[in-house]
C-alpha cells in the first residue's frame, strides 16, 4: 500500500520542478501512475510511506504533442492509448499502435505514459524498442537557480540497465522526442502468456520503408526488447537490409542473426527460438504495413522448414 | 499528512469532500462514498473489477490516486441506469444471458462493454473482445457475457428488436429451457453487497500478522506495544481462544491463529482490529515475535522418509491419509496382459484465484450470539466447529453467508471467520477483514498437486487386464480437505472403465507447503489427468484409436464400480459419442502426424493476435494495393 504525506498537483513545469527540488528526500515523481502503485504492494516493495507524491499528470507543458523539421516531440504526459487512437501519431509513428494494442489494456493505456514506461526501465517495456529504433531522444528539465535548463540525450544511452537511467534527482523528463517515420511501415511483436495485460517475454519492434517499385529495402529500422537487461538495437541487420532487393530468403538469413544476442537470464533458449520467427514476422508485417502483400501462413512456415 | 479538498461530479451529482492524499479512486468511492458496487478483485490492475469511467473514459480506479479524479467527471456501476428506472440494454442482455455468475466480476465487465460499445457501437466480435481484455472472470467463462455485449450492441443500433432482451418463453420444464437468473439485476447494478461491501457503524477493521517462516517454535509474541498504539482496540493471538482450539473438514488439526508453532509461511500469527486499516497495519508492525526455526519439509516423498521433521504430533509419518483399494488380483492381471505400460505423471499446486478474495464481518448481538458474515461455503460445519473453539453452546454461534464471489472449494474451509469471531467478543464491537489479493494467494489453501505412477496391463485388442496406480499428494500443513480429496481420487481413480483387476493408493502428506484444500472436482482432476493420459499412450502403442480403447473397456449400465457401487446408467458411451463428432476425429491410432486430416478444420481457434480495430485500416491498404 502507497501512503503519502502530501499528494501535490502542480500545473505548471516551473511549479513542479520547484516543488520537486523541494520535495523531501524519499519523495517521488507521478505520472499515470500505474507503475508506482502496483509497486507499493506485498511481494514488492511492500508498505511504502513517501513523503510527496508529485503528479505530473497537470503540467501543462508535459501535455500534448508537435511535428515539426521530421521529429515528432511526445509531451511526457501523452499515453499510450494516444498512439492507438490519434491519427497523426498513427502515422508519424507507424510502429506505436501496434505496440499500444499490445500494451496492458483500454483502460491502463488511459493513464499509462510513454515516459513513465521508459523512465521505468524495465527490460521488458514495450515501448523502448520501438522508441529507440526511431532514434528516440528524452528531454529532461531541472532547475538552475530560478531558470529552467533542459539537457537531451538518445534514450539507448539514457537506460543503463533494468530500473537504472541517467535521470538526475532533481530532473522531470519533459518530453520524448522520435524522427518522424511517415512512409514508414512499422510492426510490433510480443510474446507474453496471456493477450491483455502481460508483460513481454519478448517484443520486437520494426520499421521499413521500400523504394517506390516496392522491391527494395530503402532503409531498416529493427530492435528488440526482453532479451537483455536493456532493449537492443539491431543496426547490423538493418545495415544487412538497407538497399538489398527483398526476397524472402533475405529476411529469413537476416532473422538468423540475433539469436545468440539474448542474454536474458532466464528462459533463454526460448526466448532465441522466438527472436528469430520475430525479426521475420516484424519486418513481413511492416512491409504488409508498406502496401507488400500479405503472405499465407503457408508462406510463412515454408520460410522456417 | 494533509487532505485533498475534492470536488467532482460523480453520477452527475457534486461531491465535495475532504480526503486523505494516498487514496486511490476506489478507496475514495467505496470506503468515503460507500459505493461498493465498484469492486477490488486485485488492486494491482489486473483484474477490471474497479473498472470506472473519469470523464468519459474507462480506467481502473485501483490504479488512479483520487486526486486524478478532482474536477472530473466520474461515472460508475451505480450511475449507469437511472435511479428507479430500467437497467441499460448492456445490463439487460447480461441479465438475459446469464452472464453473472457469483456476479463479482459483472459490474466491471458491464462497464467494459459499455466502455466497447460508446467507443465503437459497431464492434464486431474480436474487437469487443480486445476492449474486454482488461477484465477477469473466474466463473460465467466469457462466452455469455461476448453473447450479451453482441445482443446489446444490436438492440442499441435498432438491427434487433428490444424483445431480444425479454425473458425466453417457459417450456414446461426447467431442462433445456433458459431460465433467468433472480439475482442477475442486483449483479449486474452493482446492487448486491459482498462481505466486503458491508458496513456497520462503530466497525474495526483487522489486519493479520503472518509467519515469514515455514516451521518455526514460537518463543514469544509480544503485542504490549500494538495494544498500546492509540486506535487499536484490541490484538489477539491463539493465547484468546477461549475453547478447544482446532478446525478442519475431516481433522481438527489447525489452529485459529498459530499456537506455539508455525507450519507455513503465511500462517496467522496474530491479528489486531483497529479504527481503520492503517492503524492496523501500523499496530502489525509493533507486534514482536521470536521465533526458532525448525528443520522444514517441503516434498511430499521426503516428508514420509523416517526422520523427517513431523508437522503433527498425532501424524508421525506425516502421512494424513492414504486411501488403499483392493479389487482382484493385480499380479494375475499383469500376467494375463499382452503390453504393460507404466509411466509418471504430475500436477502442480493451483490457486483457486476467485475474483472475491476472502472477507467477513463478525459481530456480537444484543444477546450475545457471536455472528460471522462471510462467504463461507460450508456455514453449518463452521458453525458447529466455532462453538466448539470459542466454547460457546451452539445457539450462540450464528454464520450468515453472504454472497460467494466465488470458491470453486477454496472458501470451503474456515481459516480466517475465527479470528473475527475472537476479535468482536474481545473488541464488543463489529469488526471486518478484507483479504488483499496477495494475501489470498500466499494464505489459502490450493489444489493439492499429484504424482502419480501408472502402470496398467492390455491385451492386444485394447482390453484393460490390471491397473496399478498411486498418488502421492503434497496436503501442506494443515490436513484441511485431504481425506477426502484422496478418497475421492482413489474412487474415480481408474475412470469409467471396467477394469478386473485393481490396486489403488492415494496418499495425503503433510508438508511445509501452504495447505492444500478443496478444488473443483477434489482430487478427480488429477486421476482423470493420469488415467486418460495413459489410456492414449497406450492406443498409440497398441495402433488403436483412443476412443476405441476407451469403448472397449468403458463401464456399461449396471456396472459395478471398484469401489462396489452399482451404476445404473452409465452415459461415457453417449459422451465419446458426441465427443467424436464435435471434434471432427478421424479414426486412427494417435501419433499420425502431419498426416492427418482433421487438424485445423471448422472450429478450430485461430492463433491469438490483437488488433482487431485496424481490421478496416488493414482492409483499405490491401484494396489500395490491388
Ligand atoms: C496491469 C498492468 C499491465 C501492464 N502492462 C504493461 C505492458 O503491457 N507493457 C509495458 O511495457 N508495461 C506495462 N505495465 C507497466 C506500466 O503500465 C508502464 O510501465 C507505464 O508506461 C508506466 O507509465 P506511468 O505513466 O503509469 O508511470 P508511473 O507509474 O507514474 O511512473 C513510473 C516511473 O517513472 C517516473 N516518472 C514518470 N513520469 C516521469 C517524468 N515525467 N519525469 C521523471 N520521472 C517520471 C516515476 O517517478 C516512476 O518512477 C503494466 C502495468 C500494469 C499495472
Ligand atoms: S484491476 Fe483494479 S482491482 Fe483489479
Ligand atoms: S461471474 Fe465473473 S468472476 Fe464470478
């Protein structure tokens, strides 16, 4: 159970970052919350007493999103159930409602953000891989005396291993910040033991984008998460892609590749049994993405024997 | 710790309400606003039990601290119809398709497909389905409750007639009729009140210290210092139990709270009944207790090897049961057999995991009857062995069982009614203990996990001659439901099949493990997993189809069970039957392969994927292309 002292509500970025810099130690930043909460319980860490819960989920300037000069900036408190619904996130983002229909449910998508899911950290969050094959940045905010500073980073760099990230005590993660991968076709897989409500076992996430006959690769755009203490980027095998005719045999020797990258400490030699029919199954649907005809599941298994 | 001052409209009235800072939604709604029709099945967002909608959209309210709600506008189970009037068409198809079984679930899979159908009144089947997948039942199965969102999603659009939701014409009988169950309006409002729903005035609230260890002397518990903590009215530990101390469905070997030792971790210790259930949790914590470990057992064929440490005195070998049957001459039959096969089998513990975790309310009444509200599922036995343990005569004793969320067997057994008998005698004042989920699953008792070897004689033709079966089942520390759950094993043992010569044990162990209890179909489930596993391994050795081995041994009308019980009819004929022909089966011994024709035919489940909503996306780039 997550007890507090003061539960605060600022709706500005300075308010928050001055109340934050303020917040007693132990206190803690809120966005939709749904990860703080199921935290706090038995079998986790159990009774928590924080002093201050600071909920971002008012800062006006965390609201929202901008498309501008082919980057799209994600406000912090945009959530996930915004990537399935909102028709320019749809497709400047290609890949991120498939991640999102695959992401909890209707309901904790509502509250659940993007950067509450990458400053959690965990090797399994859906959204990384994904963010990181658009070469995703996080921009975080602090104060400086009474003057606003933001710094920003590439996000593989940010996460530094599961629940570990390069956030400084007194930042707020003001916003996520992707290319635009319009003209893109993206895909999301995951592997979990239930349809809803699951955390990954393994996820890839891919983005591909053709030539205009439709027969080349253009560009590649591939990572994966659940198989390491932090998602993996797949840059060899996009390099392997980029500019190659696509056949089926290509995709299928370039889907060989990754499988002794999974270091998962558990459940290993499953996990690279389902990598390699993942990176396949990523790109094939990203291509069904690109217009490509969708192939039988005939097709599919003749490319596995 | 300071308020929230609070303000929304909450079934479009205004609420305006201090509150502490740390509740979430749900707390706010069912604990200060009493509206219990909202419900907690897990508290960790897992379940959709607390399912609301915050302007206009439906989120879990166990994951949503209230002051997310300030200024919204909130919509819940209770606010969905008009007070007084009709329930909406999604309450009423559910109610028209039984879809409410114990009902805990029903007000958040109304609000669900309420949520499905404003998002998208023309969802067809797999998207109501994605948009319900956030939501948990246990008991109806999904079935009817998909049938009843389809019926309302089409009554809403006018495609079919609001008669759709009237009851089916009686026939003259009940069998083979739909008949309407009388308590599906108060499930499907949110009306009806579960053991954790209720209130009474002046009530506490209980929180239970449970053992960190599996086997453990108990030296001292010291609750000075809890007691002394201003809101707590009163601890208890099994030094209060006023009687003799012991219950249990066949053996009375479990103490209310642990007494002198603990045997599994998770085992009550001590409670105390408070203002509200942070004072209790805080009094919890003051609570010291030394222990000693012991040496602990946690395999059951381990726990019987000779200086194992014993869990009961009364039980040296640990063994709480073993259930032997004898019928013919094993060892003729074996003789007799063409093939012998022999072969191991195993089921694991299973959490009974009722949407309801376990809650109860108990009282003393004006003439001092100690009542107790819970959902229990065996109040009579309960009654009788809580006289007994709080020595009172038997009109004293009053259970009142209030509606089951359900049990499946897992509230079958009296592990927590005790305690709140003890803490209102002690307290005088009504007290209630709500389970969290966690607690559910670390404290209940589970399915008792089988090993199983097999070893069975044929003739070529397919003909059972001898079957040799024994099980060993891990019963945790207390016996609880074992012998029966062994008896019961050891009667269906071998299934319906007439087999001449039979050698059954089953045998119950106590272990350190948490204890095994009563489970849908008590030990049956575990035969039936070994018996109708072997009977296929042996078909594909023998090359014959298994649902002619099974014909060529099943019992027929009249049979006489191992157990010497006369069967007037038998129906497994009739079932593999209707078996064979839903399944499409092609006649043939197992072990064909690929060869087969009848994999993936009509009925068979496509792979699970998601995404249903971009089906007409999906649709228009394919079209775009061609
Ligand atoms: C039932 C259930 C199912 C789930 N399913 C999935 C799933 O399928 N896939 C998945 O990846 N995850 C899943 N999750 C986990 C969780 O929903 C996600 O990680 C979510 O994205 C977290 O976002 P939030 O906004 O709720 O974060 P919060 O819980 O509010 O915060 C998470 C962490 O981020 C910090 N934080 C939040 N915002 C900021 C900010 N702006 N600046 C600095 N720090 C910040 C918080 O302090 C906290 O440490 C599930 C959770 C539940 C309960
Ligand atoms: S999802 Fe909220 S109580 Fe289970
Ligand atoms: S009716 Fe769904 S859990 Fe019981």
């Amino acid at each position: 159970m997550l007890t507090c002292d003061h539960y605060l509500m600022p709706t500005s970025l300075e308010e928050a970052l001055m109340l934050w810099r303020g917040a007693p130690s132990g206190s803690r930043l809120v966005a939709g919350a749904t990860d703080i909460l199921p935290w706090a319980r038995e079998g986790r860490a159990g009774d928590v007493h924080l002093p201050s819960l600071i909920d971002l989920s008012r800062v006006k300037e965390l609201c929202g999103y901008t498309v501008e000069a082919g980057k799209v900036r994600l406000g912090a408190n945009v959530v996930y159930q915004q990537f399935l619904e909102d028709e320019t996130l749809r497709r400047h983002l290609p890949a991120m409602p498939f991640c999102a229909i695959w992401f909890a449910d209707d309901q904790i998508r509502q509250q659940a953000t993007l950067a509450g899911n990458i400053v959690n950290a965990s090797p399994a969050g859906d959204g990384i891989p994904p963010v990181i094959a658009m070469n995703g940045e996080i921009e975080m905010a602090r104060l400086d005396g009474d003057r606003i500073v933001r710094r920003t980073m590439r996000v593989a760099e940010f996460l530094r291993g599961p629940g570990k990230t390069a956030l400084g005590p007194d930042e707020i993660v003001t916003a996520i910040i992707c290319e635009s991968m319009e003209g893109y076709g993206g895909s999301f897989q995951k592997v979990g033991q239930r349809r809803s409500l699951v955390i990954s076992s393994v996820c890839a996430a891919a983005f591909v984008k053709t030539d205009p006959s439709g027969e080349i690769f253009e560009d590649v755009r591939l990572a994966l998460g659940g198989v390491g203490p932090v998602p993996l980027r797949l840059t060899d095998i996009e390099d392997m892609l980029r500019g190659q005719r696509i056949t089926r045999q290509l995709v299928a020797d370039a889907a060989g590749l990754p499988a002794d990258r999974v270091a998962s400490r558990t459940r290993r030699d499953y996990r690279r049994a389902v990598v390699r029919g993942f990176i396949e199954a990523a790109i094939e649907d990203a291509l069904v993405a690109c217009g490509a005809p969708q192939p039988g599941p005939a097709q599919r298994e003749a490319a596995h024997v | 710790m300071s308020d929230l001052e609070l303000e929304m409209h909450i079934n479009g009235r205004a609420v305006k309400r201090r509150a502490a800072p740390h509740l979430r939604l749900l707390d706010f709604l069912r604990d200060d606003l009493n509206m219990t029709g909202t419900k907690e099945g897990c508290g960790a967002g897992e379940c959709g039990t607390c399912s609301v909608f915050v302007d206009g959209k439906l989120v879990k309210s166990c994951l949503m601290p209230v002051g997310k709600a300030n200024g919204a506008r909130i919509e819940t189970i209770e606010g969905l119809a008009p007070k007084g009037g009709d329930l909406t068409e999604v309450q009423r198809a559910f109610h028209k398709t039984g879809a409410s079984q114990c009902g805990y679930c029903i007000p958040g899979m109304v609000m669900a497909a309420t949520s499905a159908l404003r998002e998208n009144p023309d969802a067809g089947i797999e998207e109501i389905k994605e948009r319900l997948g956030g939501n948990i039942c246990r008991c109806t199965g999904y079935t009817k409750i998909f049938e009843a969102v389809e019926i309302a999603r089409d009554v809403i659009a006018g495609r079919l007639s609001a008669a759709a939701l009237e009851p089916d014409p009686a026939g003259n009988s009940f069998i083979g009729n739909n008949v309407r169950r009388l308590d599906a309006p108060s499930k499907v409002s949110g009306r009806l009140r579960y053991a954790g729903d209720m209130v009474m005035p002046d009530m506490l609230h209980m929180q239970v210290l449970r053992s960190p260890h599996p086997h453990a002397r108990i030296r001292v518990i010291d609750v000075s210092a809890a007691h002394a903590l201003p809101g707590v009215a009163c601890v208890i530990t099994a030094a209060d139990v006023p009687g003799e101390d012991g219950f249990g469905v066949f053996v009375h070997d479990q103490p209310i709270m642990a007494r002198g030792i603990v045997r599994y971790v998770g085992e009550a210790v001590a409670a105390v009944a408070a203002e509200d259930v942070l004072t209790a949790k805080e009094a919890l914590r003051l609570i010291k207790v030394e222990y000693d470990e012991l040496p602990a057992v946690f395999d059951p064929e381990d726990a019987m090897k000779i200086g194992a440490p014993v869990l009961h005195d009364y039980a040296p070998t640990n063994i709480t049961k073993h259930i032997p049957i004898r019928k013919g001459d094993v060892e003729q039959g074996f003789a007799e057999a063409d093939l012998i096969v022999e072969d191991y089998y195993e089921t694991q513990q299973v959490e009974h995991a009722y949407l309801e975790p376990e809650a109860g309310l108990a009282y003393v009444d004006h003439d001092d009857v100690v009542t107790v509200i819970s959902p229990s599922q065996n109040i009579t036995h309960h009654r009788h062995m809580l006289a007994k343990i709080i020595d009172k005569p038997i009109n004293k004793v009053r259970f009142i069982m209030s509606p089951v969320g359900g049990g499946f067997g897992g509230k079958e057994d009296m592990i927590y009614q005790g305690m709140l008998a003890l803490a209102a005698m002690k307290s005088g004042r009504p007290v209630r203990l709500v389970y969290t989920r966690e607690e559910s699953i670390i404290s209940t008792a589970k399915r008792h996990p089988a090993r199983i070897t097999y070893k069975m004689g044929l003739k070529n033709d397919g003909r059972i001659t001898a079957v040799e079966f024994k099980m060993i089942s891990d019963g945790g520390a207390y016996g609880m439901s074992t012998e029966g759950v062994m008896r019961k094993a050891a009667i269906l043992a071998c299934g319906p099949y007439d087999i001449p010569n039979v050698k059954i044990d089953t045998i119950g162990v106590y272990t350190n493990n948490t204890p095994s209890g009563a489970f849908r179909t008590f030990g049956a489930m575990q035969a039936q997993f070994a018996t109708e596993s072997h009977l296929d391994i042996c078909a594909e050795k023998l090359g014959l189809d298994p649902f002619e081995i099974r014909r060529r041994n099943m019992m027929q009308d009249g049979a006489i069970t191992h157990t010497q019980q006369t069967l007037g009819k038998v129906s497994i004929g009739t079932v593999l039957d209707a078996a064979e022909t839903a399944s499409h089966w092609e006649a043939g011994a197992p072990g064909r392969g690929e060869s087969r024709s009848d994999l993936g035919g009509e009925g068979t489940r496509a792979p699970c994927t998601l995404g249903a909503r971009f089906a007409p996306a999906v649709a228009k780039v394919k079209k775009e292309v061609a």
